[in-house]
C-alpha cells in the first residue's frame, strides 16, 4: 500500500498491525500523474500506485535526494516540436543536438519507444557515440534490474532514460524533455493490460506535471502530427517523411474466369526473384494463412522456399529483417475493416513496409481484388489521402456540434 495522508480520525472497523514501512516514497509528481491515470483510465488509485513502486523492496546503495531539496535549473519549457524525417542516421543525429544540452546540464530526458526492439537499437546507437550513457528499461528486465534502475532515476544518478510504457512511471526528479519516438506507431497503445493509454497522451500529461519540453519524433507523419502542424501547435525541426512507392497487382478478366486465388503475373514475379536469389514478403494481415502456404508451395521453387516469407503484421513486433520484394496482399481488406480509421492504419502499415524494404526506392507490390478502392487510397500521394482525412474528420465534427446546438 501506499500512504498519502495521515488523520487523527480513528476508524470504525477494526484495522490490522503495520507489518513493514519501506523507506521508499513516491515523489509528489508521480502520485499527481498516478491520479490522472486512475481517473483516465478507469482503474483504482490503489491499483494504479503500485505502477509507480520499485519493483524489488531490497535495500539499494543509492541514497536518493529529499524531493524538496531538488531544484530545477536551466532550460526551461519549449513548446512541443516534431522531428519527421525518414533517414535515421540522420534523424539520430539531429535528436543527439536536441538533447545533449539537457545532459550536460544535469536535467533528465526520457525517451519514450513503442517496442522492445526500437529501445535496444536506440540505446546502442546513443551509446555508441560515447557522448550519452542511457539505461533501458523494458518489460523484459528482472525486477531487481528494474528496481536498480528505479533507485538510480530517484537518486538522480541517470539523466537519459530510453523505455518502453513502463518508464513512464520512474520518479523523475528534474525531467526536461520528454520524446515520443516513432509517434505513429500504434503501439505506443497497450491494448491488452492497464493501464490502456495511449504514450502520446501520458507524455503530454507527464510534460505538463514536470514543465518538461516534448519532441515527436517520426519517419512518417501521424494524422496527429499533421494537424498539429497545420495549426502551428507544434514547431517542425526537420519535415521530411517517407514516401511509400505502391505498385498495384490485379485480376485479370481470365485470372477471375478461372478462380485463380492467386493472379499469374504474381506466381510469375515469385519464381523471378526466387531465381535470382531475392529475398521476398507476402505480407497477409490475416491469420489463416493456410490457403496460401498451399498455393505457394505449389507454384514457387521449393528449393528456395527459404527466400520466401509469409507474416502477418507480427513481422513488426521484433527488429525486422529486411527484403528485396515485399508484397501486401488483399489489403482492401484492411482498408475496409468497420474502423473509422482504417485507411490512416493502412497508411501507417504501407510506412512500416517501405521502411524494411532493402531497396527504398523499389515500389511495395500491392495485391487487389478492388483496385478502385486500393489505387485511390493507398496508390495516391499520402499527403493528399491525410489531408482528405482530415477534412471530413473535421467536416463530421462541425455537424456533430450542430446537431447539439
């Protein structure tokens, strides 16, 4: 349990012996944050504070400060600013700029990823420039590995911390900047335990308790990061998103004659590349694949069925490979889910395919038994396709007022 107020009024009911006090406490900021939590997403305080304890009780050799002898010094808040750029190294570089004068000074910086994967990769890569000396904090860790780091961050002996959801809960003493890597990704969203909330929103509310600045950081443009920027809301350091290449594969009039589940022309191109020794993803959000493993293994060289890969968007949950050819197929499919935000998902996902594709200025193959719907979405200037978005988001949301008024 946590304490958060003491009174002289003696209960009712009877009530049971202390067994323990830690002499851990939680910083004033994190039971501020831990409330707006509880009451967001509809979970109990109680339940939400052990979000924000120490995973291991044992004894530490850090002494932490007292909170209130901590000051805040140095840079003071900016407003929010997006860094959209699909070259990484580049985009690292620039990100090292923006927070190097935090560290230098003492403030703390977090780093907020949205996979395990992207934290490791980010930490090495800091790191490796011997200017940053990060701790990583993910699901993965041991509890103690965890407490250690949790003691650290108290003690205000770490001032870069690059994590996952779970690092939002660390006790900042004197945070100073706040980024939001790969914003667009929609797993900065947990959807399968509490709290269910979204990082971008956390991060703004966690900026917000400690007058911390925020960075969103992106290899393509959110429909978010597009408005805001529309609005001014947010300054662009650098705006230069990915541009996904489509390439529309359809029936033909015999291919349907026929009933064939899969068009000629891509059995054709399949057994090319596999020739060549190209590496190709039939990428099918869709978890019965069945029919396809059969279909493929009837018309593909089996003695190269090692260059071939068949995924679901699990492709993306670790540090991906990347290929040669990459294929979406059927991806109507995931443009007309009953979502109102099907397309701008799709669009998100045609990103992440062109980011591992090893060739970025070869088009992603996309496979189509409705052309109409996939070409005018998927196969136009992405910029375009948000900006259509937003419109008649916007558009919706001034006759929902009128219809109250």
């Amino acid at each position: 349990g946590v304490v958060l107020k003491l009174h002289n009024i003696s209960p009712a009911h009877q009530t049971k012996e202390l067994e323990a006090i830690s002499t851990t406490a939680l910083t004033p900021k994190q039971v501020q944050f831990a409330r707006w939590i509880a009451r967001t997403s509809q979970g109990g305080l109680g339940y939400t504070l052990r979000l924000f304890q120490p995973s291991s009780r044992q004894a530490t050799n850090t002494n932490a400060s007292p909170i209130s002898s901590i000051v805040s010094t140095g840079i003071a808040p900016k407003s929010p600013r997006v860094l959209i750029d699909h070259n990484i190294a580049r985009r690292t570089k620039k990100l090292c700029q923006i927070i190097e004068p935090y560290t230098n000074i003492g403030r703390q910086v977090l780093i907020l990823a949205p996979e395990k994967w992207l934290a490791v990769k980010l930490t090495h890569t800091l790191a490796a420039g011997a200017r940053f000396k990060p701790v990583i904090v993910h699901t993965n860790l041991s509890q103690r590995e965890i407490s250690a780091v949790w003691h650290r961050v108290r003690a205000r002996q770490v001032n870069l911390v690059i994590g996952t959801q779970k690092s939002l809960f660390l006790p900042f003493n004197d945070l100073g900047l706040i980024v939001i890597e790969e914003e667009q990704y929609k797993t900065h969203k947990l959807w399968n335990q509490y709290p269910r909330l979204h990082n971008r929103y956390a991060a703004q509310k966690l900026a917000s308790i400690n007058q911390a600045s925020l960075l969103y950081t992106a290899s393509f443009p959110s429909l978010f990061l597009k408005h805001t920027i529309a609005q001014d809301s947010v300054i662009p350091v650098i705006n230069q998103p990915l541009q996904p290449r489509t390439a529309i594969i359809d029936f033909t009039f015999n291919d349907k004659l026929k009933r064939y589940p899969l068009p000629r022309t891509l059995l054709t191109k399949l057994r090319r590349w596999q020739r060549d020794n190209e590496t190709i993803l039939l990428f099918y959000n869709r978890r019965d694949t069945s029919f396809l493993t059969s279909i493929i293994s009837k018309h593909s060289a089996k003695d190269k069925n090692h260059l071939l890969t068949l995924s679901t968007s699990a492709i993306f949950t670790s540090h991906p490979a990347t290929f040669d050819h990459i294929v979406w197929l059927f991806s109507e499919r995931d443009l007309t889910y009953p979502d109102f935000r099907s397309t701008e998902r799709a669009l998100y996902t045609l990103a992440r395919l062109q980011q591992i594709s090893a060739h970025p200025r070869r088009s992603i193959h996309l496979l189509t038994l409705r052309s109409d719907i996939v070409t005018k979405t998927l196969g136009q200037n992405p910029d375009d396709v948000i900006t259509n978005i937003l419109i008649k988001r916007s558009e919706e949301h001034t006759s929902e007022l009128q219809s109250h008024s």
